[in-house]
C-alpha cells in the first residue's frame, strides 16, 4: 500500500506468493546461468591466451630458424667460394715466423708482413652509419650483417686490412660486390659498389683503394654496405672502427 504524505490518492497493490517464488527462480536460474557460463568460458579464455602466447613463440622461432638457414646457406657458399679460388689449403692461413717480437712482423716466403695488417682496421670509406648490424627477431623481419655508411657516389673504398680477393663480381642484393680475405679466419664484404677495382685473387694491402662507391643492387641510394666476419660468424663493425659511432645515424644510437 502506497500512502502519500497528504493521505490523498492511496494506491495498494499485491503479489501473490508464486508470483514472488516465480520471480526468485528466474533470478536463481539467472545467477546459475551466468555462473556456469563464466565457469565454461574462462577457461577457454586463459587457453586461448596460452595458445597465442605460444604461436607468437613458434612463430619467432620458425623466423629465427629461417634465418639461420639462410645464414648457413651463405656460410656453406662463402667456404665453397673460398675453396675454389684458393684451394683446399690456404696458404696464407700458414703461420709465418715471427722475426720482430715487439712490431708484430712476420716473414713470409715472398715478403715481410705485418700480423697486424690482417685485422680490420682501416675504415673503408667516410660517411654516415644509416643502418646498423642486427639480427632477426619478433620485430626485425630480416637480419643485416655489418653497416651502410652513406657517402657520395665515386668515393674511394679502401681496403680494411691486407688480403686477397676472394670475390670480385656481380650479384642481384649487393650489386659489384668484394669479399677479401684476410687470413686467422677474417673476412670484409663491400657490396652496392659503382665500380670494382680488383679482381679474384688480387691481393692487396691494407688502406689501398679497391673500388668505388655505388648504388647498385637493391639500394637506394649510394653508399657501401660493409661487413666483418670472423670464422664464419658475421662481427659488429663498430667493435673495429668506433669513430663511426659519431657519425650513427640510427635510432638505437639514439
């Protein structure tokens, strides 16, 4: 009953007993409903999550696997490049004699060289680091081995350390390409090249000028994409040539 203050216009109602009942049950069947579907579905849910935790994970690593495919192929290519330019045994893996214990110097049986020479440690060319080394991930589609350092077109390309050409020619990433080795396992990829100045089994000597750079290949633009190897395992260049960390221009640097 319903009573206003002016006790004017009062209104009753009822309900009866099984209207109430009946009211309750739909509440309960509600409340069980709800319950037994929350009790189905959050399991479902917490699966679901797992199994997209664990497909990001699988495919991460399918990448990763590819990736590393690929880098085996290449290794497998640069030793069989290395064996047929040079033979099975590469003489200039042969330890010289020591004849100077406080310069480094080492004889050879056509000329005196130093065992220094054979480590990168010229920089190949002056520019700009605008990409640096990385290796495939989550968010990285593809792995770069070594730098692109952009210069203009037509500048000189010298030789990071003294070697011999294993490779001077053409191909469809890297456009004019040389690979010289440097002997204790040490390898420099130059690649986008506009023009190459040495070819296979050339040897030359560390700081002579080999090529220029180009913008052949897939680039886009001049400049030399330079790597470092060291017993097939592909080197940051950085860790040899610092001072390009003043010229980075790469986010990470930042």
């Amino acid at each position: 009953m319903l009573i206003p203050d002016d006790e004017s216009g009062s209104k009753s109602y009822h309900v009866s007993k099984m209207v109430i009942q009946f009211a309750l049950s739909l509440v309960v069947l509600f409340v069980i409903a709800v319950t037994g579907i929350l009790l189905y579905y959050i399991p479902k849910i917490s699966d679901y999550s797992d199994l997209k935790i664990r497909l990001d994970q699988f495919s991460s690593e399918r990448h990763k696997v590819l990736e590393l495919t690929r880098d085996l192929n290449r290794l497998n290519q640069m030793d069989e490049l290395v064996r047929h330019s040079l033979g099975t045994k590469l003489d200039i893996d042969d330890k010289p004699i020591m004849i100077d214990s406080i310069t480094g110097a080492f004889s050879t049986a056509s000329n005196h060289i130093s065992f220094i020479d054979n480590i990168p440690s010229v920089a190949p060319i002056q520019g700009f680091v605008s990409q640096r080394s990385r290796k495939a991930g989550l968010f990285v589609n593809k792995t770069h081995h070594g730098i692109d350092i952009v210069a203009k077109e037509g500048d000189p390309i010298l030789a990071a350390a003294s070697g011999v050409v294993v490779y001077s020619g053409w191909n469809y990433e890297f456009g004019n390409m040389l690979i010289l080795y440097h002997g204790d396992d040490y390898f420099t990829h130059y690649g986008h090249n506009k023009q190459n100045f040495k070819k296979q089994l050339d040897r030359v000597i560390r700081g002579e000028v080999i090529g220029l750079v180009g913008n052949t290949g897939i680039s886009s633009g001049p400049h030399l994409h330079f790597e470092v190897w060291k017993k097939f395992r592909a080197m940051d260049p950085l860790n040899f040539f610092p001072e390009y960390q003043t010229t980075d221009l790469t986010s990470s640097h930042e």
